[in-house]
C-alpha cells in the first residue's frame, strides 16, 4: 500500500527571489523592482522582495479578473486577525 498527497503539489506561480519575480513582472515594472531591490539597505531588502513577490503572483494570478470584480463590489471573503491567530495558536504555528 503507498500513501498518496491530500492535496496536489504545484510548482509556485512565482519563485520567491529576485530572479522569479522579475521574470513574472513587465518590464516597466520590472525596472521598478530593480532599482528598488538595489538602493534598499541590507534590513530592507526582505520587504522589498516581499512586496514585490506579492504584486508578481497578483499580476499572474489566473483568477485576478474574478478578484478584483469581488473587491470592487466589496464581495471578498475576509478574515479577522483576531481569528487568524486563535488558528495559527490551535496550530501550534507562532504569532508573533
């Protein structure tokens, strides 16, 4: 008997480095990224890669149409931090 996956295991959309999302952006936005990731000091670059990696896989996301309609029409599921915590300490995952 094998055990197999509960869920898929798919490739990420966008890999988190410099080169996966300059890869994912367009040009114009790529120079943004660059000359941003470049003039960050060390403490800052995390952030930039973050925020950066967060527009790229919105950019690619194939669902981004259906997205953004349900936000403009204020009809986006959201979460409270309050329950997104209380999970993550059930989890055993930390909070801070």
């Amino acid at each position: 008997m094998t055990a197999q996956p509960i869920h898929r295991h798919e490739p990420a959309r966008v890999p988190r480095n410099a080169e996966g999302i300059a890869a994912a952006l367009t040009a114009e936005a790529r120079k943004e990224f660059y000359a941003e990731l470049l003039a960050a000091a060390p403490e800052e670059a995390r952030g930039v890669l973050l925020r950066w990696w967060g527009r790229a896989m919105l950019d690619t996301d194939p669902d981004q149409g259906m997205r953004v309609s349900a936000a403009l029409a204020g009809t986006t599921t959201t979460t409270s931090v309050r329950d997104i915590i209380e999970r993550r300490r059930a989890a055993g995952l930390p909070v801070e």
